[in-house]
C-alpha cells in the first residue's frame, strides 16, 4: 500500500480527477452499455493535453524525461480514445504504443535501481503507465 501512496503524492489532484472520470466512463461504457462518450472523449483529451504540451508541470521534475515521457502517455491515451471510438485497425499503434510502454518501464526501473531519480517521479510514472495500458486492454478486450 506504500508503494501506491508513494506514487499517489507524483500525481496532481487534477489528473487524478482526469483519470477517474476516465475510468468510470470506460467503466460504464462496457458494463451497462452508455453510449454517451462525450465525458470520455472530453477528459482523454483534456488528460492528453495535460501529458503532452503541459507535462513539464504534471510530470514534474526532471524535464529531460517527463517531455518525452507526457508525449508517449498522450499518445496512450490517443490510442484509448481511438478504441472507445472503435475506429478500424486502431489495434497496431496501440501494440507500438505498448512496446514504448516495455521500454520506458525498463527504463525507469533501472533509473529506480541507480537512485538516479526520486522513487515518488519513478512511482508516479509506473502509476501512469499502469493506468494507460490497463485501460488500453479493457477496451481491446471489449471493443468486439
């Protein structure tokens, strides 16, 4: 439980806020049929745009790797967008998408090891990736 507090205090209330209106709309979606996407479709965006042009705030410090890091999430959260919207072959970007994912994790977990950077932005990002790809596959799961 130390481990999500940990990386709960990387993450601002607002994309916490972002990431369960996110969740409860998936969850909606596929568990009592709701149509309406609008929400989903407003706060995927919204949380794009706070990973990608606004990550230096929202991913915190060290730039050099929360830039490129809040561009590959937006494009997670793209490829989220396109599923819900069950747009035709949607499926390769997000195997691409997911093979960044493997190499950001492996990335950060040697960082983690190093003591490079601190264990609550480390923390934080697993939180993030975790977030995306669970997602990710709940809707390729049951996009059909």
């Amino acid at each position: 439980m130390s481990y999500f507090n940990t990386a709960a205090k990387g993450v601002k209330i607002v994309e916490k806020g972002m990431m369960i209106i996110i969740l409860v709309s998936v969850a909606f979606k596929y568990t009592v049929d709701y149509n309406a996407e609008v929400d989903l479709v407003v706060a995927g965006f919204l949380l794009g745009l706070f990973y990608f042009p606004f990550g230096f705030y929202f991913l915190g410090r060290p730039l050099i790797t929360s830039i490129p890091f809040g561009f590959v999430y937006a494009l997670g959260i793209g490829a989220l967008l396109l599923g819900v919207l069950k747009v035709h072959n949607y499926q390769y970007p997000l195997f691409t998408i997911f093979l960044v994912f493997l190499g950001i994790t492996i990335f950060l977990y040697s960082k983690l090891k190093s003591g490079a950077y601190t264990i609550e932005y480390i923390y934080a990002q697993f939180f993030r990736l975790i977030f995306i790809t669970v997602l990710n596959l709940v809707v390729l799961i049951f996009r059909f």
